[in-house]
C-alpha cells in the first residue's frame, strides 16, 4: 500500500491536493506536514505532523518511520514573497528540494512530485503559446529557484532514477484557501472581494494578461501525471500545463452577472513588472501527448463556480 507524505500540505494548492489524495487513496494512506503547528486544524481527515523540509534528519526520519513510498513537495516562497527577501527564498526553494530528493534517493522513494511554475520563463521567453523548450531568463529568486530545481530533477532521475515528476503551474485559483504571495494571487483575493461586498485594488494593470487554472484542473492534471506510466513521462525537467488566460478586466466583467456593482481599482505596483516578464499563453501539447491532459474549465465556468461555493466556504454575507 502506497504511504504518501505530503510537505507544505498547509498552501493553497497543498490543502486541496492532500484532501485530493486522501480521497483517491484512503486517509490512512497520507500524511500531512507543514511547518506551521496551526495547519493542523486543516487536516482532520488525515494524519498530521509539523515538518521543517530544511531539517533533513527530521525528514528521512518521517520517511523511515512512516513507511512513505512517494513524496509530494510542495513548501516554497512564492514570487512576490520572495522578491522581499530573496536569500531566504533561494535557500528554503533549493535547499528543501535537495533535501527531498537526497532523502528520495537513500530511501528508494517509488515517486516525487514537485511543483514548476510558469515563472521559469522570462522576459525574452516567447509571449503567446510559450513552448516547452522555449528559452528562459527568469528574472525574479522564485523562477530562478524553480528553474535550477528542474535541472535538480532531471539530474536525480538520469543520475540516480529518483522517479521525479512536476509540472510548470500557470496562476492556480480556488476558493478554499486565501492568497498565499504569489504575482498571480489577485485572482483569488478579487473573488473574496466581491463576494464580500468590498471594491478591490489590483496590482497588476487592467489588460496584463497571465496564464491561469482552476484548482480542481490543477489538481487533476497532479493526479494524472503521478499515474501515468514511467515510460510514458518524457519531460524529466518539468510539464508545461495550461488552463486559460485573462486579464485582470476579463475577470472583472466575469463577475459583473453576479456583482453589479463590484468595482475595481488598478494600482500597479512591483508585481507588475514581474508579471510583464511572464508568458501571455502557454503551449502544453506535450502534457496532452504524453499522458492525456486537458482543462475543463474556462473563465465563467470557474467564475460561476467559485461564486456559488466560496460565500459559504467562508462564511461570507453576500451583498449583491
């Protein structure tokens, strides 16, 4: 029986894959970590522990003891958290990495999944339909970061077969959990907004485009790729993934059926200048050829999602 340890399960995208998996799997067959005690309240359908990813003894111990066969890795900094303090970012992105795979390695881990971004790609990468190999430049900690933890993967797998697997996330959206410190974060904090019933101020301007998905997309193309064969799996870096893309107006107006009179404020700050260096669309023809992956949702069906579950997700009184 598959044992699953799942690092980080306190996130954004942590909290929704860890129930994910404990669905698919059974809650006796993952634990949940995080290194903050609180997130303990998140998880009462599973096992918890507080895990530092940085004390690799306390890590290979867990493995040890818990009979783990395969890893999820998902703590790090986010881009506009990591521009603040970069150092900190590089070591916690890295060094929790090689932790991961180091203890991977000594402990023949079946499988890992770590997560890419789209912030991999910089300000020469090619705009529209970016392709999988296209050039990167990233030019923020957290892309350089994630762009070396590639390379990390692939080397851990043709070096040592450490069966890594990980995908370029584009902006995830959902509506159970809060902005976590990410450029693409504005996308889950207007839906809070709205529902509300408070304007909000974007920071990023009116027309930026971005890529962007909806959790349960995220979290089914995580699902599909861990499943599939290893033969299959020809990317050892990392999948570009792709759902949508919008700007921050096109969201704005698929919210205006449910919030009249929901308003927005455009106040440009440095994640602008972070988001102009990332890709407008994303070409994932290799996800869809090496192991099936397609999107079901479009803006106005996640709209329509989000705003039909996330007032009472939070208890939000909703002013339309």
């Amino acid at each position: 029986m598959s044992k699953i340890l799942v690092i980080g399960a306190g996130g954004q995208l942590g909290t929704e894959l860890t129930k994910a998996l404990s669905d698919k799997y059974g809650k006796d067959s993952v634990l949940a970590t995080d290194f903050q005690e609180a997130a303990k309240a998140k998880f009462d359908y599973c096992a918890f522990q507080t895990l530092n990813v940085m004390d690799k003894a306390s890590l290979a111990s867990i493995v040890s003891k818990e009979g783990v066969t395969q890893i999820y890795h998902l703590a790090a900094i986010l881009s506009a958290l990591g521009e603040k303090n970069p150092v900190q970012a590089w070591d916690l992105n890295m060094g929790g990495l090689l932790n991961v795979l180091e203890v991977a390695r000594d402990h023949q881990i079946e499988k890992v999944f770590w997560p890419s971004s789209i912030a991999v790609f910089g300000p020469n990468s090619d705009k529209d339909q970016t392709p999988q190999r296209a050039f990167k430049d990233p030019n923020t900690v957290y892309g350089i970061s994630k762009l070396a933890g590639e390379h990390w993967c692939e080397y851990y797998f043709n070096k040592y077969g450490v069966d890594v697997r990980s995908l370029r996330y584009p902006g995830l959206i959902g509506y159970k959990s809060l902005a976590g410190g990410g450029t693409t974060d504005y996308a889950v904090d207007i839906y809070h907004k709205a529902v509300n019933g408070e304007n909000f101020t974007c920071f990023l301007s009116e027309h930026t485009y971005l890529p962007m998905m909806y959790m349960d997309d995220a979290i089914k193309a995580t699902l599909d790729l861990m499943d599939a064969p290893k033969e299959n799996i020809s990317i050892r870096t990392s999948y570009n993934l792709s759902g949508m893309s919008f700007s921050p107006k096109e969201i704005h107006q698929s919210l205006l059926p449910f919030y009249p009179n929901f308003e927005i404020d455009y106040q440009p700050d440095f994640r602008q200048q972070i988001a102009d260096s990332w890709p407008n669309s994303i070409n994932d023809e290799a996800a869809k050829k090496d192991w099936n992956w397609q999107p079901a949702f479009d803006l106005n069906a996640m709209t329509a999602t989000i705003v039909n579950n996330l007032p009472q997700y939070f208890n939000y009184n909703e002013s339309k």
